[in-house]
C-alpha cells in the first residue's frame, strides 16, 4: 500500500524563554535578545501514514501531539527529519479561521475558503452544500457576528470539511455543534473514507478514535511509543495508565 | 520554483483578503466609503492654510500645464506620501494583526503584507481618480499623462511591498517597530518635498555649498531619501504633465529594485519560523 504522507525522524525544538527581550532597549540593555534553554517537543519520530487510511494521533496532554499535527499541516517546520505529503493537504485546526464578523455568512464562505485553499469556482460549485450541511440557510446573509456560537462554529466546519483534500488534517474539532451535526460530520468521515482519502486526527476520546481510525500512532513525550493497527496501539495505550484495569 | 508557484496559487487568496479588508472598513457607518477621502481633504485644507497662507509657500506654477494652485499642487504630492505612510503601517502590522491565521492555518504568508499594501492601494486609486478630475477640471492636459501616472503607482507600491516585507518580520521580533516607524514617518514627511517646494531645498543648499569642506551638499544628502524621487515624479506627470526627470526615475526604480530584494530575502529567510515567532 502507498503512503500519502512519510514522516522521518522528526524533531522540532522549542525555546522555553527565561528571559526574554521582545523590546530593542531591553534587548541592547541586556546584550542580548534572550536566556533559552532548548526543549524538544518531538524527537527521532518516524512513522507512515497508509493512503487511504483513518489515522489516529494519541497520547496525554503535551506529548507533542498537536506540535505533530501542526509540523504535519506546515504550520511549523520540523527542526530536523523531513515531511513528505503525497497529495493536496488541507488543515482543520481550528474552523471559522479568518472569518470577518461584518461580512455575511456568504462573504465569509468565500474568503475562509480561499484561506483553506479552494479556488472561487470550487467554493462556487459546493457553495449550496455547504449552506445545507451548516444549517444556517435562513441567516446566510447576515453578518456572521450577529451568529450563535454554535452557527458559527457550524458554518466554519462546513466550509473546511468541503474542501476535498487528499489528505485531512483534523485537531479535536469534531466535538462541535449539537448531537444532529455530529452524526452529520462522522457521516462526511465516512464518505471521506469510502472516497479512499486520507485523514489523520487527534484526539483524546479514545472511543473517538477506536471507531474510526484503523491506524494510530501514540506519542509519548516527544516520542513515538508506538505505531500500528488500531486496536493493538490503543490497548497498549490504555494499560500504560492503568496497568490493574 | 514552487514557492512562486505556489504564490500564483494564492491570487485568489489575495484577492479575497483584500476584498475582506474593502468590504469591511466602512460597515456601519453612514458615509461609508466617503471617508476615504475626508482625511486627504481636511490635510489640504490644513496645510493649505499654514503653508500657503500663513507661510506663503509659492510653488512654481506648472510647466507646460500652466496650473497654478496651492492646493492641486500639494496634493499631487500628499496623496501618493499619505498612501506611503499609510501603507508601509499597515504592511508591518499584518503578519501580528492576522495572528489567529498564520497559528492556524498554511498559505504563503507573503499574501499578509501584500493584501495589506493593496488594500490601502484600493484607496488611494480613489484617491487619485477624485485628484485627476479635479486636475483635468482646473485646466491640466491630463490626458496623456494617465499612463505614466499609473506606471508610477504601480512602481510606488512595488517599493511599499518591498519595505513592509522587511518591517513585518522585523515588527514580530521587536514589537517597537510600529511605534519607531509612526515617530520615523512624522520626520520623513518634514524631510521630503510634500508640503514645500524642492526649489526652496535647492536655494538653502546653493548658498550653504559644501558641507564640511567636502563637495557633498545638503542637497545630495537631501536627495538619498528615496519618497523625494517618488514626489517629484508625481508632481512632473500630475502637476506639471511632463516627463519625470530621468535622475528622479532612476533612482526610484533603484529603490525599488532594492527594496523588494531585501525585503522578500527577509521575508523568506523568517517565514517559516513566524508562527513559533508569534
């Protein structure tokens, strides 16, 4: 099976600053523009993702997840190891980016897609889906500000999950809207599946992740703990924190 | 090259921010888009009062054009200074002033700064077009001059872009950056020949001559300041419809050229580390 993305051994390092000098004079005062210490936040991590493939990210708070997830969308780059995407990448990190409080929800369909990579004909073309799959039809031409949170969230999803990339980058952004648009957004999932696209996503609802993922990587630390099936990763995971149960 | 190909990519990005940033300015607000041009009318006024009342500038009147009017010729010069000044702020501030996207989201980040300089582009192109029929009704042979007035725009932006390249990135490791430039532009504007005529420079600077024995006059200092090549430009195709002095070409396409090459080296030697930066 081909890969749609290679990652090979990945490192990015942090600066955890004790001083800082964001200012000119404080930086010409002190001599010097900071006092770090390097802190890597991923180390030596390989690991490939199957196209085609629903892959997991998983681990406990500040193992590196979303520092992966980020290096994975291009948001940083890794300070060593490379990268490698087979196929248009798109990244929901967090939905509604860029969206203009003044302009219309229709407004900002189109410049929160052109920031998400669509060209005007694609946003054109799947303009009435994603009107349908938000829900929020009646108000379309409203400013966006005057939204509920939960239609502006909705609204934000429904653009990202358009864009059809080959590979969908997810952040724990699942868990938006009531119950009736989750059920809609596993079923898009699905689709995106069936369709034989890749998408990887962090989590930390292990039942999120057993239901859909068939592959998963746990990082642990900055360290890749593990990587493989599903099932087999996710036990392991589990009886890392509680070895009696 | 893929970054280039990728920066053709994001035309329609570009565009879409720009039209953000258009569209949203004046919501709310009654005389909407009319604003634009009360700020350039109330400067006229102003320094048209100080200037040419009070300290009785007397520009020369326009050759061939024959114009002869205080307030056309500052103008000529204020607008195209204001849209610098203006841009070059607003160019430094969009990499921190759109945070929430760089953290969130790839694209090219050059798109910030360059949607940021278009979008006061957008404004000054109104700007300019309310100038020239006032131009063309006070009696100038503007005609012609469209053209090259456009070209020089074009040129002038280009030169904003380059600038504001390097004070972004500049601003995101040193947040002084915005306030050292507004004190920056207050002198510049003193330094460059918008609110007096370049004649009065030249006179001060035939009589002083060499400056600590040395054959350098204030002028040849005076003249380093790349927005005098870009004012005096504008006032030859506006004010005087000629052709610019070829020196005041040169120099500003040199600036351009080197703005743009520092700027964009800049620009690409930080871009990748900006999201940590923030």
């Amino acid at each position: 099976m081909s890969n749609a993305i290679e990652v090979r051994d990945v490192g990015k390092m942090f600066r955890l600053y004790h001083e800082r000098n964001q200012s000119l004079k404080s930086a010409m005062m002190r001599r010097r523009v900071s006092v770090h210490e390097d802190f890597w936040a991923l180390r030596n991590v390989t690991f490939d993702v199957p196209a085609g493939s629903t892959f997991g990210l998983i681990g406990s708070n500040g193992s590196g997840k979303s520092t992966l997830l980020k290096c994975l969308a291009k948001i940083l780059t890794p300070n060593e190891g490379e990268i490698r995407h087979f196929g248009k990448i798109a990244a929901l990190l967090e939905v509604g980016s860029g969206f203009h409080p003044e302009l219309s929800g229709r407004e900002n369909i189109f410049l929160n897609g052109a920031i998400l990579g669509m060209s005007r004909k694609e946003i054109q073309q799947k303009f009435d889906e994603i009107v349908d799959f938000s829900g929020v039809e009646q108000f379309i031409d409203q400013p966006v500000k005057n939204y509920s949170s939960g239609m502006y969230v909705r609204l934000g999803f429904s653009v990202a999950i358009n864009v059809d990339p080959d590979i969908l980058v997810v952040d724990e952004v699942l868990a938006v809207g009531d119950a009736e648009f989750q059920l809609k957004c596993q079923r898009k999932f699905q689709d995106f599946r069936t369709a034989g696209k890749t998408v990887v996503l962090v989590s930390h609802s292990l039942g999120t992740v057993q239901s859909m993922c068939d592959h998963v990587a746990w990082i642990n630390k900055g360290h890749l703990e593990q990587a493989g099936p599903a099932a087999e990763v996710i036990a392991a995971y589990s009886k890392s924190f509680a070895p009696e149960v | 090259m893929t970054y280039i190909r990728e920066l053709l990519g994001a035309r329609e990005l570009l565009s879409n921010l720009v039209m953000r940033d258009v569209r949203g300015q004046y919501k709310r607000t009654i005389f909407g888009r009319l604003w634009a041009l009360v700020n350039p009318l109330v400067a006229m006024l102003v320094y048209t009062f100080v200037f040419s009342f009070v300290f009785r500038i007397q520009p020369a009147p326009g050759n061939p054009s024959g114009l002869n009017a205080f307030p056309l010729w500052l103008l000529c010069g204020l607008l195209p200074w204001t849209f610098f000044s203006a841009a070059v702020n607003s160019g430094l501030g969009s990499i921190l002033a759109n945070y929430g996207l760089v953290t969130k989201v790839y694209f090219p980040r050059l798109v910030l700064p360059l949607s940021a300089v278009l979008t006061r582009g957008y404004n000054w192109a109104w700007e300019m077009l309310v100038l020239a029929v006032a131009l063309i009704a006070f009696g100038s042979f503007l005609w012609p001059w469209i053209p090259v007035a456009l070209a020089l725009m074009v040129l002038l932006m280009l030169f904003v872009v380059g600038v504001s390249l390097a004070l972004c990135i500049a601003n995101v490791h040193f947040r002084d950056t915005q306030y050292l430039i507004s004190v920056v532009m207050q002198i510049w504007l003193y330094l460059t020949p918008v609110v007096y005529p370049l004649s009065l420079v030249k006179d001060q600077s035939d009589r002083v001559g060499g400056l600590f024995g040395t054959n350098i006059t204030v002028l040849d200092m005076y003249s380093v300041n790349p927005m005098m090549h870009f004012i005096e430009a504008f006032r030859a195709v506006l004010y005087d419809n000629r052709f610019p002095n070829s020196a005041d070409i040169t120099a500003c396409l040199i600036w351009t050229i080197a703005a743009l090459g520092v700027g964009f080296w800049i620009f690409r030697a930080s871009e990748k580390g900006l999201a940590e930066a923030l």
